[in-house]
C-alpha cells in the first residue's frame, strides 16, 4: 500500500499511513498545504477557503509572513487586505 506524498496525474496527493487520501489542510513538519477537499490535489497559487484568501508556491508549501505577487499574508497564511 502507497502512503505519504505521491505523483499521480500530473498532480501530487497525500496518501495517509492508512492508505486514505488526505483533504483539506494538511501539516507536514512545520509546512501546511491545502489539498483539493473534492479530489485531494494539493493546490497551487492563489485560492480561496472559507472568504480567505492563501498563496501557496509551487511546492504546496503555504506563503506565510511575507508578500506575494504585492499582496501581504500574515502567519496564517492568510491575505491581509
């Protein structure tokens, strides 16, 4: 059975050590990602949960504390207007 971090599709998917596809945030270490809570991508770019708005690179990795693309995100990630 395949866990962890996997490439399928042209997209990467986050297999917990029960197999399951992992959705929605997600903590890796001290990193956060956002996988696609319909199909499990993790997600790229701007985007937007709940009225918030977050950045994350093209690692998956959340932009937080820093400015993107001129638009400021705090330590949560998320855009400050």
């Amino acid at each position: 059975m395949k866990t962890g971090w996997q490439y399928l599709g042209n997209k990467w998917y986050y297999l917990r050590s029960s197999g399951a596809m992992a959705t929605g945030w997600y903590q890796d270490g001290s990193t956060w990602y956002y996988l696609n809570t319909s199909n499990g991508a993790m997600t790229t770019g701007w985007f937007q949960v709940n009225g918030k708005w977050y950045y994350a690179y093209s690692s998956g990795a959340l932009a937080v504390n820093t400015t993107v693309d001129g638009y400021y995100v705090n330590y949560n990630g998320e855009w400050v207007r």
